[in-house]
C-alpha cells in the first residue's frame, strides 16, 4: 500500500513543527530571546516540585459567609423593626433562620413589607424566573427568614472571585514573580508561588480575613474579672501583648474608611510602625472621636485581636495615624499589605500546603534528566539487541516519540512536574510495546512465505487492531487518573496521555515510512529481521495448560497473602490519605536523631516518625494529623520548624506538606474511586471488542494483579499516596495491554482454526505472542529501573511498585489469563449443554 505525497508532506510537517515546539527547551535563555519570533511556543514551564516554591489551596468558609450574611440581615430586619416602632428584641437567630416574633397582626402586617424588601434578586432561573437570597414566611405569631441555597450559592461565587481579586493584591505586595492564583471548584482557590521557600508569612497573608475596625475602650470594665461583660461590649486579646481588652462592641470607624496604610519606623524609638491615611469621611470621623474622648483609649482592632490601644492625648484632624507594637519589620510589612489590599468577604481557611526549596529542585531535574537519560539508553540498547539495524529504525521513533511530547506539552501550556518526568520515561518503555508487536508480525508473515512488501504491510496491518486495544485499555487509566488527581499526578497522567497517542504516530506512521523507504532503496525480496546476533532463536513450545492448577494455586496463595498483609501489618498510607505534616530538613553537619525525636515529643503532637537520609545530614518528619481543623495543622507545623531550628540551628527546610482532613478524605475518595472506575471501564471495552468471558476472565486476573501489588506496599512499607495510586492505575493499563495482546491471538486463532480444542488454542496462542510479552516487559522495567534506583523518594512509590507490576501482570498474562478463560469457557458449555435438553423437553 503506498502512501500518498500529501500525506507524507503532512507527516513531515507534524513531525517539524513538534521538534521546533520542543526546541526551546534546550536553547539558553539569551539564544531563546532572539529567536524568540520564530519559535511558535515557549518553553515548558517547570512544576513547583522542580523549581522549587509554595503551593497552597485555600477554601472559603461557607459558614463563616452563612453566618455573616445572618448577622447582616439580623441589624437589617432589626433597623426595619425600629422604623415601625416595635422593639428590636423581637428578632433572633434560631440556627440558620431569623425568627421575628411579633403578637399583634396589625404589626406584623406593617413590618412584612419592610423584610421583604431586604431581598436581593440573585438572577433568573429561566423563563423569565426572578428567585431571591431569602425566603420569607408567616407562621402564627413568627415571621421567619431564611437564607435559599440560590442566594448562597451567588455570595460563594462572589465571594470566591472577590477573594482572588483581593489575594492577588496580597500576594503583589510580597513582590512573588509569576505567580500562579485561580479558581478550583466552587469554592478554593489555588495559589502557587514560584521560589518561595518559606511560606510562613503568605499564610499570615493569606489566611487574615484583615477586617480591622476602630473601637472605644470601655475603662469601667475589668477585662480580667471571671463575669461576662456587660452588654455592648467585648473581652477581646491583644495581638502581640497577650492582654485583654474591653472593647465597645459598636464599631466606631469602619476599615473601609482606610485609604492608605504603609509600613514606616518611628523616628523616636526607631520601632517598625504602621502608617494609615483615612478617607475624607474616615477622616471627619477620626477628627469627632479624637476630639470628644480625649483622654480615652482607642482599640484598633483585627481579626478581633486588640493590635494597640493607645490614649487619646489630642484631637486629630489630618485623618493619618499609626500602629505600634511588639512589631517586627517583616510583620509590619504584611499588616499593612493586609490593609492596603482590603478585608476579605470571608474567612479563608488553608488546606492544603506544600513547599519545595529550590535546592532539592534542582536536585530533581538533574535526577529526572539522568534517569530519563539512563532508561532511554537501556531501551534503545535492549531495541538494537533484538532487532538489529531494523531496532535503530525503531529507536528513531522513540526520539520523535519523546521530542514531540516535549513539544506538545509546550503547545498545551503545561506545567513538567517529576511524576510528569516519570509519565515521559515509562511512555518511552510503553511506546517500544508497538514496535516489537509489528516487528514480530512481520517475522511471522517472513516464515510463512511472503515478499519484503507484502510482509511489511500485513504486518502494520495485522499489529494496527492489537495496537489499538491495548492503546485504548491503558488510555482510560491514564484518563481517569487526569480526572480525579491533583497536582503533580495530573501532570503524569497528561504525560501519560499524550505518550500513548503521540506513539501512535511516531511506531506505526514514522517507523512504517521509514522501513518502507529501506525496502524500496533496496530493492529486498525478503525482509527479515535479524537480532544483533544473527539469527533469530525460536523459543520452545510450553503447554501452559498442563500446569494450570499448580499456576492458580501459587497465584491464589500469593493474593491470600497479600490480603493478609493488607490487614497487617496494612499499608503505610501517606499524608495524601491520612493528613498530617511532612517536613524535610538539611544540615550542613549530622543530624542528633535521639536531641531532635526528644525535642519534638516533648511538643505533645502524637506520634512522631523521623527517617535519617543524606549521610545523616537530611531527615524526613512526619507528625500525625492533628484533632481539629485545618488552623490545627497550621499551628504544629511552625511548632515544629520552631523545634527543628532549636536543635539544628543551622538548618534548612527542603520540603513542607500539610494535609488537611478536608483534602485527605477527599484525595483517598478520589484515588479509589479512580481504581474502580479503571476496572469497570476496562470490562465494558473487552466485552464490547471481544466477548464476556474475555471480559470476566481479564477483569479477574486484573483483580489477582492488584491484590499481590497491594501485598507488595504493605510488605515493602512504601508510602501508599497519590503517586501509588498513579502507579496502580498504570499496572492496571499495562496488564490490560498485556491480555488484550495475548486475546487478540486467540480471537485470530479462533477463526484459523475452528475445531482444535480451545487449551491448544490457548496454548498456541499464548507461545505465540510470549517473545513479545517477554521483551516489551524487558523494555518497560529498563525505562523504570534507573528511576527506581536514582529517581529520589518523590518517585519511588512509583518506580518499584510499578516494575514489581509488569512482572507480575507479564507472568499471569502467561500463566493465569489462559487458565481462567478455558474455566470460563467450559463453564459456559457446560451450562448451555445441561439447559439443551430441559428446553427440549419443554418443546415437545
């Protein structure tokens, strides 16, 4: 079959235009900006992971934004209330509603209108449809006031934008270049920043609400007596002193009125202070309250925390004055960024944080390079071995493969983490799985006879359907994982993706074009494929069938044990599922692993669990998730940088990661419903190409693969997190892959041959294709084993997991699917034999 001009000037020109997408990655900085007109993309950008940096996910509290708009509307029905004369007391909140509890009809009447009108439209829902923020409703005495999910779901959207907007001016006070601040769901935002290594103080920044508000100091009142407060006024603690404060509940000047704020020192003490400038009515306000409290405190208040009460010595009239305390620069600097910025619409609630330094970023694109280098190397070498000068044709799709990915990636605008640098190496494995499909077909249509030509073409022909299925098998892991992952998972199943269908390309286009130009120029009549060594030796026919029974019973054993080992001693789950804290600190000297375990039990934090790396210069910490919310975690964490700078003064935070119990429940329910869903898509698409007993078989051997890789975790002890889950995911698609090769030769043989018995067919089919399992399994752990070995700890609850699965999916590929089946299959008959004559009987 020839190939059109067109098309091969198309592939030509897909071909160029990826490699100058994936150019701008290896050019220096100065050479890519002067060409920088020429080069249709930039270059991929670089995960926090790599270059080092912040990552946090902030949620906004719905019922901090529930609450608030209760207390709003509350002073609102209460001020209708007193425009009708009728006391304010009739109002309360009773949960999530107001309650107006008011005797007389003639009353109610009279003030049901003014609620009314305190609605606000929140859109339309269709057909010209006006619904409204509250829902407002008469029951004997009581009107009752309650907020509609309509109206709270537009004030979350409102108050998430408004957030990001606000966030965004924080975060440009700080001065972080390219930052990265958007919107997750309904309610999150995701703010990652770039170099950042500490990010202690954009915490602060971040998770302030900054409502700051100016009240009087009521001097009757002793803040520390053990009785409640007279009405109107608040015990409030003070921000820096750790005193208390009586406070009049009534906001004197509102911060809104603040027009300027500006971190400055006193010229006197040489103290950092904060400046603020208030606006025209701000000022008039300021100018009246200096002037008739002389003599008074006056709370500036934020957050409800006192930050200074200073007395009043003089009217002031300029509308400016300052913020002193127990201040250090840096926090002067972020209050008044706070302040400049606005207050936030609602509380903020960190839960999620992770941060890289960008030493170990570093350190992960020199091991990401290396080992990527390193499993190429293997797999081109493993290629020339098997094939010959034909694996060099070959190996030059697999280059094509990796420069397009690169290159695609960049046209995509995505962000390269390392388990992204881990998808690209194990596509490189993967991708040889095609090659050496087509390259054994055409050894077989050489044996059986056929010309150079005619070999060529029904081998890509032949090879395409099997190529096809088990693409297809591996793609929906890979797309689920993209669905439900986060983060640097999300960037391996893109890598994933975009391997699988580039190797479409690269192995059966390029490679074919290219092995068609060879035979034409050289004229060959037979094409064959010799290995590096000659010729090719045959392996020996098995009949798997025959020991069937002893395969299943050492696979069950091995799948009761791992179950086993599943309940213990259980798998060592990482924070992704469990919450908690990691942190990863360096020291220039060793580490005293006994002054620092001390050290942080005596924090009274749970269970700690150090482990020593880097020639006792580098320890990993991990503190269980602490009781309580996401502002718990927060907390210990700088417990315990605090503690780790006690007893290695000189040392320095490589890697931090909070988890809240929001995010863990949430990523171990993503992550397992993502198996699932794997599994159950796998079966509909087998039974659709194939038949049900294929369908059942595979999903059953799939179910044996998981559980003995499960057993593998819990024996091991390797963090079972995302990143294991990405692997289970690939090991599910890879097994597939592997039962689609070896179904699709019995499919093949079945129509071929219609009367053998179906355990010689089976036995048949599977020697067939067992060269094949063999060397694409070699190819696949070759690109992995580097990794597994240099990759660092990011990737290696990726790495071994994943080759322990392709030995294992490559041996019950052989030994358990073909048992399984011929089960099936004579089960079947078995079943419709026995219901034949039942349903003769009946006709007769």
């Amino acid at each position: 079959m020839r190939t059109s001009k067109w098309a091969i000037l198309a592939y030509v020109a897909v071909t160029l235009f990826g490699i100058l997408a994936a150019l701008p990655n290896v050019l220096p900085l100065a050479v890519q900006q002067q060409y920088a007109a020429f080069l249709p993309v930039k270059p991929v950008t670089l995960g926090l992971d790599l270059k080092g940096g912040s990552h946090l996910v902030l949620e906004v509290d719905a019922a901090g934004l529930r609450k608030a708009r209760l207390n709003t509307l509350l002073d609102d029905i209460r001020g209708a209330l007193r425009g009708v004369r009728l006391p304010t007391s009739s109002a309360r909140i009773a949960g999530d509603t107001i309650a107006v509890k008011i005797p007389d009809p003639a009353d109610r009447e009279k003030v049901m209108p003014k609620i009314q009108e305190l609605a606000v439209q929140t859109g339309t829902l269709g057909f010209g449809t006006v619904t409204s923020d509250i829902d407002v409703t008469t029951a004997d005495d009581t009107i009752t006031v309650k907020l509609t999910e309509a109206g709270l779901t537009e004030r979350m959207t409102a108050a998430v934008d408004q957030s990001l907007e606000i966030i965004r001016r924080r975060v440009d006070q700080v001065g972080v270049a390219e930052p990265l601040i958007q919107r997750v769901g309904s309610d999150r935002i995701l703010v990652q920043l770039p170099g950042l290594q500490d990010p202690t103080h954009l915490r602060e920044l971040l998770g302030s609400t900054a409502q700051m508000s100016f009240h009087m100091v009521d001097t009757s009142v002793d803040p520390n007596s053990p009785n409640p407060p007279p009405r109107g006024v608040d015990i409030l603690p003070g921000a820096n002193d750790g005193g208390k404060y009586a406070v009049e509940s009534r906001v004197a000047i509102a911060g809104e009125r603040l027009a300027d704020a500006k971190a400055g020192f006193n010229q006197q003490t040489n103290e950092p202070i904060v400046s603020f400038t208030f606006d025209s009515q701000g000022a008039r306000q300021f100018a009246e309250i200096t002037r008739d409290n002389v003599g008074l405190p006056f709370a500036i208040v934020l957050d409800d925390k006192v930050l200074t009460a200073p007395r009043i010595n003089e009217p002031i009239t300029g509308g400016q004055g300052q913020i002193s305390g127990n201040f250090t620069a840096q926090e002067a600097t972020v209050l008044s960024a706070l302040l400049r910025s606005g207050a936030l619409p609602a509380p903020l609630t960190i839960i999620e944080e992770r941060s890289v330094g960008p030493n170990l970023g570093s350190d992960s694109i020199r091991m990401g390079i290396y080992t990527g280098l390193a499993g190429f190397a293997l797999v081109v070498t493993l290629m020339v071995v098997l094939y010959g000068a034909w694996g060099m044709i070959a190996n030059l799709g697999l280059l094509l493969h990796t420069i397009l990915t690169v290159g695609v990636l960049g046209m995509l605008g995505s962000t390269l983490t390392l388990p992204g640098i881990a998808g690209i190496i194990l596509g490189i494995g993967m991708a040889v799985d095609a090659n050496i499909l087509i390259n054994a077909r055409i050894r077989e249509e050489t044996e059986g006879g056929a010309g150079a030509m005619k070999a060529l073409d029904i081998g890509f022909n032949k090879a395409y359907a099997t190529i096809i299925d088990s693409n297809v098998t591996t793609l929906s892991g890979t797309i689920l994982l993209f669905m439900f992952g986060t983060g640097p998972v999300r960037g391996f199943a893109i890598t994933m993706m975009l391997g699988i269908v580039i190797s479409m390309f690269t192995s059966i286009t390029v490679v074919r074009l290219a092995m068609r130009e060879v035979v034409v120029r050289r004229k060959m009549k037979k094409l064959e494929i010799p290995s590096l060594f000659g010729g090719v030796p045959h392996l020996p026919q098995i009949s798997f069938m025959k020991g069937r029974f002893v395969a299943i019973g050492m696979s069950a054993f091995l799948s009761v044990s791992s179950v086993i080992l599943f309940f213990h001693p259980g798998l060592n789950y990482g924070i992704d599922f469990v919450g908690g804290i990691q942190v990863e600190a360096t020291s220039k000297n060793e580490i005293d692993l006994a002054k620092l375990r001390g050290e942080l039990e005596g924090l009274h934090l749970g269970e700690v669990a150090l482990q020593e790396f880097g020639q006792n210069k580098s320890v990993l910490i991990r503190i269980q998730r602490q009781p309580g919310g996401e502002q718990e975690q927060t907390v210990a964490l700088n417990k315990i940088k605090d503690s780790v700078a006690q007893v290695i003064p000189d040392s320095s935070f490589e890697r931090t990661e909070v988890v809240g119990p929001t995010i863990s429940a949430e990523l171990a329910r993503s992550g397992f419903l993502a198996v699932a869903l794997a599994m159950l898509a796998i079966l509909l698409y087998i039974w659709w190409r194939f038949e049900w007993h294929f369908a059942v078989g595979a999903i059953a051997v799939l179910l044996l693969d998981i559980t003995k890789t499960i057993g593998f975790f819990a024996l091991t002890g390797i963090d079972f997190n995302l990143t294991a889950i990405a692997a289970l995911l690939t090991m599910i698609g890879y097994s597939v892959n592997d039962k689609v090769v070896v179904y699709d030769r019995m499919r093949e043989n079945l129509r071929k041959y219609k009367t053998m018995p179906f355990s010689d067919l089976i036995d048949m089919s599977i020697n067939q294709v067992l060269a094949r399992c063999i060397f694409t399994s070699m190819a696949t752990a070759f690109s992995l084993v580097p990794m597994a070995i240099w990759g660092g700890d990011a990737v290696k609850s990726f790495a071994w997991p994943m080759i322990f699965g392709v030995i294992v999916a490559t041996t019950s590929s052989i030994y358990i699917g073909g048992p399984i089946l011929l089960f099936l299959s004579r089960w079947w008959k078995d079943r419709e034999a026995t219901r034949a004559p039942g349903t003769e009987l009946a006709k007769s």
